[in-house]
C-alpha cells in the first residue's frame, strides 16, 4: 500500500466532563484519541465542531486502574462450598490448593474471561496476575495472554511456582515461566506462591532459570507462618536467593519487622498491599502509614476479591485510620500508593504511564460520577475516596476502544461466558469433591 492510499488516523475525542490526568485536573478540555494512542488533551473551545465522539455529560475522567495483584483463576470459586477453615494453612488447603490443582486450561479461560470483564466493568486496564492452575499448567499463561489481550487489557503474567503438588509439578511450573513470551500486551514476572511453600533446591533452580534483570512476584509474610516456616528468617532466605530485586513484587509484608520492612525499601522492591484480602482471611494487616514511613513503595492489589480498585484505596484508607486510631493518617499514604500502583504501567509498557499524556496509550475510566463540589488538583483524592469510590464506572475505554459502556461490554459476549462458567464451575466443584 502506497502512503496516498492509507486511509487517515481516526481521531475522536471525549468531551464534557473533568479530566483528572494522573497529576492534575483540568476542565473543560477533551481528551482527542487517535487510534489507540492519546493524541492530544486540548481546551474544549480548540476542538474541531465535528470531532466530538463521546459526550460524557459531567463525569470525572481518570487514567485507566492498575491492579498490582490479582488472581484470575480463583474465578469459578464463587459459591463454592469448602470445609470450614480455623486458620490460613486451612483456608489454602480446603480451597484453593484443591481448586488449583483441579483447573482445566478451559477453566483458566473462563476464569481470565470473567475476571477481564470485572476489571473493565470497574475502569481498570492493566492488571499483574499470579496464576495457579496444577491441574493443567503448562501454557496456561499463553491462555491467559489470549483472553486478557482480546477483552482490552494490558497484562503482567507469572505462574506460582510451590513444591505444594511434588517435584514435577514444580519443574513444570518453572518451565511455565521460562517458557513465556511476552506478547504486545503483556510482560512477564517470574511466579513464586510463597517461601513456606519452596524449599532451598526449587529456590536454587528458580534462581538459575530467572534472567538477572527479571523481577520475581510471590506473596510474602501473608501469615505469620510464612515467618515462623521460615525459621523467622523470611527476608534473609528471600535474600539469599536473590528475590530482593529492585524489579521484584512482594504481595502483603503483613507480618515483616520493622527492620525487614527497611530492607524491603533498600532492596527497592514494590510491596503490594491487599486490604480487602487480609482482613477476609483474618491474617492481620499491613500497616501501611508505618511502610510508608519507612520508605517502602507501596502498592496496592485486589488479590482476586475483586477488582475494583477504588474499593481497594477506600479499604486501604479506612484501615490505616482503624488500626492508628487516628483520623489524620492514611490519605497521603494512600495517594502515594495510587501513584506508585500506577507508575507499575511504565515499568510494564513503553506506550503507559498510567496517566492520561499524550502519546500514551488510551487507557481511559469514565467514573459515574458529577463532581458536585469545586474539584481541583488538591482535592481530587477527596473527591475519589469519598465521591467516585462509592459510584459505578460509566465506561471504560482500553487502548482506545470502548471497551465497556453503560453496563454493555462490547469485546466478551457476556451471556455466552456466563453460560460456559456456570456448567464449568459445577463440573470443577464436583472434581474438587472427588
Ligand atoms: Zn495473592
């Protein structure tokens, strides 16, 4: 094809509400799409007439959510009936070591499918998920790949190495790793569940298998038996393995010392906060002002409760102030984190900041929310914590296509999903029975 015969970028632009680009709020501008890019965010008085694509009618626009931490394959567990559990070891195993072990590769589609549309139903558009799925592993992340690209999302992919299901489970877990290209729209960690369940050979050979420049994403001191199992030594063998990469993904730092939570800061690892999570399974709490304060970059995650982000940021928020007794702490924590969870996207993909820039992708959430009070750069927290996080998303625009509306979604067919979930999750509970 000739450059005279190439049809014109299209350029469409979304109009009539604030825009919150990351780092400020500006009104009466439009955000100009072109193709999947962010082509400009201009005065709405500059606008060509005719160029007008989605009229937001006064709702907030903000980036597009990261979610730091989830898991798509515990999907089909809604409803799922299991022994009541007394402690967290019981809670894995009469869950999800039995779900996981049971998981088809169709199972990891479905799961992914789902999960892709929570995410855009709640404005979220780039998510690091740690899979699990021992009952069929090896190119469940490829699975995962497809069903995450083709609703819209940007992914962050790793496998859950754990010698919980024996030796040739881990080395396939492993191989699952190694083995995964990344593809335009997900990069890759290297998975590991959690120290407890990984003895020093499997931490040898995932050393040997990681490339040096490769972060590692594995849950850490969630339990305190993730400390007491690990000789109340965890950072130090986590060290002595090389996984306190500056590229690493700690998830929870529920039950690291003060002093462990330093070297966490030095060491320059994210560590991902998942309030919901923790308190629904009654392991305590990350005391995120005292991270903070001592220089951890926190970030936060959903750790497959959900996946609505805002919830996350709310939950973070209100339990910074229950476990201080104080109703000054939590909201610059907080917003750091926000910021922090965010930036993940730059360090993921070249075309993301997780930030509303031109030249960037267009990973755009459209709050279903009116500011009803003045909204300037140093209230916009505020008006999320308090306004936005209890209203629905209005739409969810993902590399430029509007990928969700109004409670329509236009890139899954949602009632043949529900459908094929439904017969899955009967088939799958029945095999986790057996
Ligand atoms: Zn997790």
């Amino acid at each position: 094809m000739n450059a005279m015969s190439a049809p014109p970028p299209v350029r469409r632009a979304l109009v009539n509400g604030p825009i919150f680009t990351g780092t400020q709020v500006l009104h009466d501008h439009a955000l100009v799409l072109e193709d999947t890019r962010i082509a400009d965010i201009v005065p709405r008085a500059a606008l060509p007439p005719k160029q007008a694509w989605l009229d937001v009618d006064g709702r907030l626009m903000v980036p597009g959510f990261v979610n730091a931490h989830h898991h798509a394959y515990s999907a089909l567990a809604t409803g799922c009936a299991c022994a009541p559990s007394a402690d967290f070891m019981a809670v894995l195993e009469n869950l999800w070591w039995k779900l996981d072990a049971a998981l088809t590769t169709d199972d990891t589609r479905l799961s992914a499918r789902w999960t892709a549309l929570q995410c855009l139903q709640h404005g979220a558009t780039m998510l690091v998920d740690h899979h699990a799925s021992y009952g069929a592993i090896r190119g469940s992340l490829q699975v995962l790949a497809e069903e995450f690209e083709c609703a819209g999302l940007s992914a962050v992919l790793c496998f859950e190495v754990s010698d919980r299901h024996g030796p040739a489970a881990t080395a396939s877990a492993i191989e699952e790793n190694v083995t995964f290209l990344p593809t335009p729209r997900t990069n890759k960690l290297f998975g590991l569940h959690a120290a407890f369940t990984l003895g020093d050979a499997t931490l040898a050979q995932v050393r040997a298998a990681a490339p040096p420049d490769e972060g590692f994403h594995i849950h850490c001191a969630e339990d305190a038996l993730d400390v007491t199992r690990n000789h109340n030594a965890l950072l130090a063998r986590l060290a002595a393995f090389d996984i306190l990469r500056p590229a690493s993904l700690l998830v929870h730092g529920v039950h690291l010392t003060d002093a462990e939570l330093q070297a966490v800061a030095q060491a320059g690892c994210a560590l991902a906060h998942c309030p919901d999570s923790n308190m629904h399974n009654g392991v305590g709490a990350l005391d995120l002002v005292k991270a903070h304060a001592l220089g951890v970059r926190v970030v936060t995650g959903t750790d497959g409760m959900h996946s609505n982000m805002l919830k996350s940021y709310k939950t973070a928020y209100q339990l910074a102030r229950h476990l201080h007794h104080d109703p000054r702490v939590g909201f610059a924590e907080t917003l750091a984190m926000y910021h922090a969870t965010q930036a993940l996207a730059a360090r993921f993909f070249a075309d993301s900041t997780g930030r509303l820039a031109q030249g960037m992708r267009a990973d755009i959430a459209v709050l279903d929310y009116r500011p009803h009070t003045p909204l300037t750069d140093d209230n916009i927290w505020g008006h999320l914590l308090y306004g936005a996080a209890e209203a629905a998303v209005h739409a969810t625009i993902a590399g430029g296509e509007l990928a969700y509306q109004a409670g329509v979604c236009t890139t899954i067919d949602v009632p043949a999903m529900t459908a094929a979930c439904h017969a899955a999750a009967a088939q799958l509970w029945q095999r986790m029975r057996g």
